[in-house]
C-alpha cells in the first residue's frame, strides 16, 4: 500500500508498504531516515521516539497506514523544529525540513569532536556538552523525548526529568550525564528568554 | 494482509460484520508487538485511529463515558477528580510514549489479567458499551473478562466506550514491580470507598486467571463498617477489621507462579496491598469529613 504523511515538515510518499510494518520501519527502510533507531520493537527503550502530531510516541508500535495524512517529526528534523520554535512559535514544525537535508542530516560542525559550530538545537548541543552520548544508539529517541518536554515544561524538576525520559533506556551512561545534560538546555533556555 | 481503514464507527461496525477475523488497532500497544514479532499475522488489521469519537469522553451526571480509544495520558490529564482510581492506574503503564498512543479500549481488548485499567475499572463500577451491526450493549465489568485473555465481545463487535461511576469518595490504585516505569504488574490491588452506598470495592490484577473483585472481603468490610459505625463516626478503621479484610482479598487470589512472581508472593503481595489502599482511603474520607462538618 501507499502511505502519504509529513515528516519534519514536507509531505512524503512512501511505496510498497507493507500492511503490517511500522512507521519505524518505513522512516528507516523506506525514507532514508535510520536516525530513529531500532533496538527491540517492543516499546521497550524508546530509542525510536518520534513525534506524531506532536506526541512522543515509541514509532516501531505505530502501524505505517495508521500516520496516512498525519505530521511526524524525527531526529534529523529536529534542530529546524526547535529553530522554528523559536523563532515564529511553529512548533507544528508545519515549517519543514526537506527529505534531502533530513537524510543529509550530520552533526558537522567547525570542531568535529565537541560539535561546536555544529546547527544543533539546543537539547542537542547540551547532549554534546554535558558528555551524555556515549554509543549514541539512544541520543535519538532521548532527544526528542527531551525536548517536548521542555517545549511542555521550560522549568523542570529532576523528578518531571525523570518522569519524562523513564520510556527510554541507556545502556552505557547511567543516566546522570543525560539529567545534566537536560538540566543544562534548561537552564540555557531560561536564559535566552 | 489487508489495511482496514473506516473513517467512522458506521463504517468500521460494518468491516468488522464483513470481516469478523479483522484485528482493530487502536494504540497499537499490543497489537503491533504481536506483529513485530510474527507471533500474530492477522488477515485484515483494521485501523481505529480515523474514528474520532472513540477518543473522545463525556462526564455525565453519575458517570463519565470514556471513548474505547482515550489515550492514559488524556485521561491522567483530564479525569484525575472523576476517575481517580483509572488515572492512578494510568500513570503506572509503560512509559510516557506508550501512555500517549494505548488507552483503556486496548487493554480491554487484550483483556491480559495484568492489565492495569482492570482493577480500578473493577473497583469504580463500570460497564463495557459494545456494538455490532446487529446492535449495541453494555457488558458489567463483572461479567468482562470470561478467561485468560478472553472477554465477552463476539467476533463482529467492537468496544465503543467504558461508562465508569463517578467517584462519590476515595480510590487507589496499588501495583508491586521492579521499578516505578515500563513494568507489567506482578499483582495490583484496586479500591474504592463509595460513601453514597456505604459499600466498598475491590480490583486485583495479575493474581488469578482473569481480573477479579474479592467479593467475600468487600461484603466482611462493607459489615464491619456499617456495624461500627464507622462511615458515621469517622473512627479508625480497627486494624484487626484491616486484617481480616487483607487476609480475604488474599483468599480471594487464585494466582501462578511465573517469571515475575511466585504465588505466594502475590497472595501475600495482594493482602499488603489491601491493607495499604483501605488506609489510604480510610484516611482521606476521615479528612474529607471533618473538612465538610468544620464548614458545616
Ligand atoms: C513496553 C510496553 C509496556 C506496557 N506496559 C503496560 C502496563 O504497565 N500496564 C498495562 O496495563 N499494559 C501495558 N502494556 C500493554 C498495552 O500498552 C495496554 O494493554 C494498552 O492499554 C493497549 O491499548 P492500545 O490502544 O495500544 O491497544 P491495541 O494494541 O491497539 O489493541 C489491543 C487489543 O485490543 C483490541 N482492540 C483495541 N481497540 C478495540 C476496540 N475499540 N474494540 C474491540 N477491540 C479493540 C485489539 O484488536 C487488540 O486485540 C504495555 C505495552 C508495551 C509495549
Ligand atoms: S525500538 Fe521502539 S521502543 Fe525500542
Ligand atoms: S549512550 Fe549507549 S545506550 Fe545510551
């Protein structure tokens, strides 16, 4: 079957869908978009949170045909979302990353290693300069998990952190660089407004 | 496999009267770990996501009719003073993510003996509103949950909404896991204090085949109270009444030894979990009356 929806964005089509396939599967096979990662397709770890029509929501337990005309935003879509909501309060990221950015999507910047430079959004970079990624694999869904949370609560306590991110599992960090790391794009967006 | 995809109730009624072997997927919380996992390869699967009422909800004058696909998240968001025993139970499910898509239609669906909405749906009183093409009914709560992960709907129907009882005094919701997030029960307990009838209710998940009340621990503590007096004099309930209510609801457990628990941990579990919630309510409704008499 054909699915018709919006990732970070711009409409997509996506072939040859299979009845019974996720919209994980779809982003990562179908889309070129393997920044949702897949590591137990049960809704267990959260390591595919995406947003559907703004909602966190684990991507390998929606089925494909179930987001026909709906809005999805991923990782790559990400830094223009918080951008954009920044800027001109579009958090229904209406506003759009193409399919070829979105694929194109690398964490470049003018120092490779701390990412400095780098056009992140600021859960992002605060990822990057708390020290919270270690082999990566769950950065993707605890970023998104993340930042709708601080786009719902600017102001969080440890345990709203805590409550929030408790979908997603980490294997490596022990969880304390990822608090510091959330901690800190808060406290950095409470200093920008 | 076919993608079902009715953009209303009429529509999906009569897919599923076309096609009664059509799986619905509402949150796909468990329906798409089946698939995942090749454990389920339904023929049609049938989308509930397009059928707008089924997400919506209604408080009535003595109940709230809860749309089958209201996601946990609405309902800990927006029914906490109506349903506090479902939206306790609520918050204990998986994670945010999974509160956000899975919903009480769901778990009804499932009808898994450690389904959280179970005890708290036991607990306030409610009744399951099916339909088919053939017509509509309403399944008491009771009479749901016919086996292991059976329930009472015939192949062609499909859940349309829970009608739970407003709460008329304090409820909880107990449940004993591994950790706070992303754990199935090994038992839960449900109560309910209903002052407007003097009566109490039980809920207990994961302790016997299907989600149970424990019928004869209700009916010693609905006794005891009225013999003491208690709903009018407010008193402390007796920690021996406290007892013999715990050791019932534990009687009442008819449970397995599994990967999560013994069964003679769940027993003893459920009993502990009695006490706790008749205290915790017991309390509140002690607070709640003085507050009302110091008005008054
Ligand atoms: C990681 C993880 C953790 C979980 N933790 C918990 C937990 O702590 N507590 C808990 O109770 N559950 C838990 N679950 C199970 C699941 O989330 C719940 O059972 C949830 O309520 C299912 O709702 P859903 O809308 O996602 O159901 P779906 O998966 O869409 O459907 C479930 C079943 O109900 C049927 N169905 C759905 N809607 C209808 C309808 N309107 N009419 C007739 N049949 C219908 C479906 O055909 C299917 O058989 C967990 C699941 C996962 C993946
Ligand atoms: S891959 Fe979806 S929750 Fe783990
Ligand atoms: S950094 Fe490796 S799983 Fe989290």
């Amino acid at each position: 079957m054909r699915v018709n929806f919006t990732v970070n964005g711009r409409p997509q089509e996506a072939d040859d869908v299979w009845e019974g396939e996720s919209l994980l599967y779809v982003l990562r096979e179908r889309l070129g978009l393997p920044g949702s990662k897949n590591a137990c397709e049960q809704g267990e770890c959260g390591s595919c949170t995406v947003r559907l029509d703004g909602e966190p929501v684990c991507s390998c337990l929606v089925a494909a045909g179930q987001v026909e005309g709906r809005e999805v935003v991923t990782v790559e879509g990400l830094a223009d979302y918080a951008k954009q909501r920044a800027e001109a309060g579009c958090a229904t990221g209406a506003c759009g990353t193409s399919l070829q950015n979105a694929q194109g999507w690398q964490a470049k910047g003018t120092d490779s290693h701390t990412g400095e430079g780098a056009e992140l959004s600021p859960i992002q970079q605060a990822f990057i300069d708390a020290g919270a990624v270690q082999c990566g694999f769950c950065t993707p869904g605890l970023l998104v998990a993340a930042d709708e949370m601080l786009e719902r609560n600017p102001n969080p306590s440890d345990a709203d952190i805590r409550e929030a991110l408790s979908g997603n599992l980490c294997r490596c960090t022990g969880y304390e660089k990822i608090m510091d790391a959330v901690r800190l794009a808060a406290a950095r967006q409470g200093e920008a407004v | 496999m076919d993608f079902l995809r009715p953009a209303s109730w009429e529509e999906a009624l009569a897919a599923k009267a076309e096609h009664p072997t059509a799986v619905p997927i509402a949150g796909g919380t468990d329906v798409m770990v089946e698939i995942n996992f090749d454990h389920r390869r339904p023929e049609y699967l049938m989308d509930l996501n397009r059928v707008g009422d089924l997400s919506e909800w209604e408080v009535g004058e003595e109940s709230v009719r809860l749309g089958a696909s209201v996601p946990y998240t609405k309902i800990m968001e927006n029914l906490r003073a109506e349903l506090p025993g479902l939206a306790l139970a609520s918050h204990t499910v998986a994670s945010p993510q999974i509160r956000n898509r899975g919903g009480v239609g769901g778990n009804l669906g499932t009808a898994s003996p450690a389904g959280d909405a179970h005890p708290a749906l036991l607990a306030a009183g409610a009744e399951v509103e099916v339909e088919s093409v053939r017509g509509s009914r309403r399944i008491p709560i009771d009479e749901f949950y016919t086996g292991v992960k059976r329930n009472a709907l015939a192949a062609d129907e499909l859940i349309r909404s829970v009608h739970v009882k407003k709460a008329d005094g304090p409820q909880q919701f107990s449940k004993v896991g591994t950790r706070n997030a992303m754990v199935i029960a090994v038992c839960a307990f449900g109560f309910a204090l209903h002052p407007e009838t003097r009566t109490v209710r039980t809920g207990i998940g994961s302790a016997a085949p299907t989600p149970i009340r424990a019928k004869a621990a209700e009916e010693f503590l609905n006794a005891a109270l009225e013999e003491g007096g208690f709903w009018d004099n407010g008193k402390i309930v007796t920690p021996s009444v406290a007892k013999q209510f715990a050791d019932l609801c534990s009687a009442a457990c008819n449970p397995i030894d599994d990967v999560r628990g013994t069964a003679s941990y769940r027993r003893h579990a459920v009993g502990v979990m009695a006490r706790r919630t008749l205290t915790w309510t017991w309390e509140s409704y002690r607070g709640t009356r003085r507050t009302t008499e110091g008005a008054a």
